[in-house]
C-alpha cells in the first residue's frame, strides 16, 4: 500500500510537470467533446459526461474501463464564462486522479501486496501533490523575489520590479523543471502516452478512420493541451498579481517584513481562483478560433513547450490511446 502510494503520488506530481497541470490536463475542447490525458502505462479519454482508461499490463494485455465523469457544473450558474473554469479544475483533479489510481492498480497487478487506494490515501496523495505544485509554482518564486529586494535588486512586494522578478522566476522554475523531468525514463514513457494521446485525437477530429499508420502521421503537439492551459495560467497570475497585489495592499500592508510577504504569499494562493477562470476562458476561445492568426499567436508557446512534454510514441502506445479513445466514443455514433 505505502509503495503504491508513493507511485501515485509520483506521478500524479510528475505526470504532465505537476498535479496543477494534472488537473488541467484533459484537453478542453470548444467544439468537441474529446479530450484526453497520459495516465501511467496508458490513456483517459474523455467524451461528453464519460471517461475510458485504457491499460497496457505488464502481461501486454490492453483492459479498458468505462466510468461517468465526476462533474462539479451540474449547476447552471457554475456553467458561467469566468465562472466554470475553477469548477472544471477541481472536477478534472477528481477524475485524473482516480484514472492514475486505476492505471496504477493496473500496471502494478504483478507486485505482490499492492491493492487499491482508499478515498484517504486518494485525498492525501492530491494534498501532497497540490500543495508540492502550489510551493515550486507560487511560494518559491515568491521567496526568490524577495531575495532579490534583500538584495536590493527589486523595490516591495507592491513594485513592478518585484512582480518582474516573480514572473521570471515562476517561468524558469516551470520550465526548468520539466526539462529535468523529461530525462527521466518513467517520466518519458508517460510523455510518449501523451504524445500518443494527441496523435489519436487528431485522427478523430480529421474524419479519417482510426487507425494506427493514420495516427502515426498525425502532429503529437496539440493547440488546446494542459501544458498550453497551464502556460496561460503562469501568464495570467503574472499579470493578475502585478494589478491586484498594490490593490490589496493598499486596504491594508502589514510592516513587518515576513508578515507582510506571508500576507501576499497567501493571497496569490487564493488568486488561483479567478487566475483559473480567466485562463480557461482563453484556452477555449484559443481553441474555438484556432484558424485565426491572433489565436495561433496565442498558441504557439504552448506549442513550442510541448516539444518537452510529448514524446513520439511507438505503435503499442497508440494502440492503447486508440482503445481509450473507442471505448469513450463508441456508443455515441462516432467510430
């Protein structure tokens, strides 16, 4: 149990740069219903209110199953532009969670011992996962800019230059990290899933009957990715604290100096919210736009970092996307 655990929390973490990513991940489709996330050894796919994990064994074996999709919009007024985004967020943790959970389960039937987490070992493993992502992505660029003010390089937490320094830091940290993790031969085979996912998905959307050689000549990038979405959540919180921070501190700036920075610390926490909903108000209107010239802009340094997190995968991983991607689909007309 203990070793499944850490395996989860590893790769809920580590799977797509982050849990924050993990929650973002599947692909949000403005004028699909599918969308998609790597899993370990194998694909969730998404269609309409129902997902399929797909599973390659250790005995090469491919199982498939089919779950509902855990929502949180049921409510009309959670359906809202600027609204839904934060929702959506926390339902697609649920939902990629307890995909990783069953991929787990899956690809570790042949270690003795190992049986499925409890909702408890699930809640602890996201806390730890969130709360790791939440301290690379918020905190520590947070502590390096104040360094930078210590050093006298950059004015208070309210100056551009400190928001400068923040935003410069959170982009190193992100894409430093995922660098480093793309070396990783665990790592590169869920990125080679996610590039197989991608692969999958555009044959769908082409028309063109599945299959693994069409597949294969499809792009692994894909416009409407988690890694894109999270691009624009760094960008958004960039400037969103760059105009709110001042604003807050202007109702009330505690002065002495580690209150006042855990102050801020904890407010930028509390920003995800509306920095969640804004950033997914992007990405679908990227995506619903995705022909136009300005929306390719927006795009493109989505694209460009997921040369980092897809991998070309082999015909055996397609093979699992494309079984995900069926057992999703099928019902509904479309395959």
């Amino acid at each position: 149990m203990y070793r499944l655990a850490v395996r989860m929390a590893t790769a809920s973490f580590h799977t797509e740069g982050s849990l924050l990513r993990r929650a973002l991940l599947p692909l949000l489709f403005a004028n699909s219903t599918v969308g998609g996330q790597a899993v370990i050894e194998g694909v969730m796919m998404r269609s309409k209110n129902r997902l399929a994990i797909a599973v390659r064994k250790p005995d090469g074996q491919i199982v498939v199953e089919l779950r509902p999709w855990f929502s949180l919009t049921n409510a009309a007024i959670l359906k809202k532009p600027f609204v839904r985004g934060f929702p959506v967020l926390m339902e697609t943790l649920v939902n990629g969670i307890k995909a990783l959970n069953f991929s787990a389960m899956q690809s570790a039937e042949d270690e003795e011992g190992e049986t499925e987490l409890t909702p408890w070992h699930l809640m602890l493993t996201m806390a730890v996962a969130l709360g790791v992502a939440l301290g690379l992505f918020v905190v520590v660029p947070h502590v390096f800019s104040a360094v930078m003010q210590w050093l006298g390089l950059a004015g208070d937490v309210d100056s551009l230059s400190f928001n400068a320094w923040d935003g410069a830091y959170k982009m190193l940290v992100f894409i430093g990290y995922i660098a480093l993790i793309s070396i990783v031969p665990d790592i590169r085979r869920v990125f080679q899933y996610h590039g197989a996912e991608h692969k999958v998905i555009w044959n769908f959307e082409s028309g063109s009957p599945l299959s693994i050689p069409v597949a294969q000549a499809q792009c692994r990038l894909h416009p409407r990715c988690g890694t894109s979405f999270l691009l624009f959540v760094l960008a958004v919180s960039i400037l969103l604290h760059t105009a709110l921070v001042p604003l807050l501190l202007s109702f009330y700036k505690p002065q002495a100096f580690l209150f006042k920075h855990l102050y801020i610390v904890v407010a930028k926490l509390l920003f995800m919210i509306p920095v969640s909903c804004i950033a997914y108000e992007i990405i679908r209107f990227a995506g619903k736009f995705n022909t136009n010239v300005f929306c390719r802009m927006l795009c493109w340094p989505g694209l460009a970092l997921q040369m980092l997190t897809t991998k070309e995968p082999d015909d055996s991983q397609v093979e699992v996307a494309m079984a995900a991607l069926k057992c999703a689909v099928s019902e509904e007309g479309h395959v």
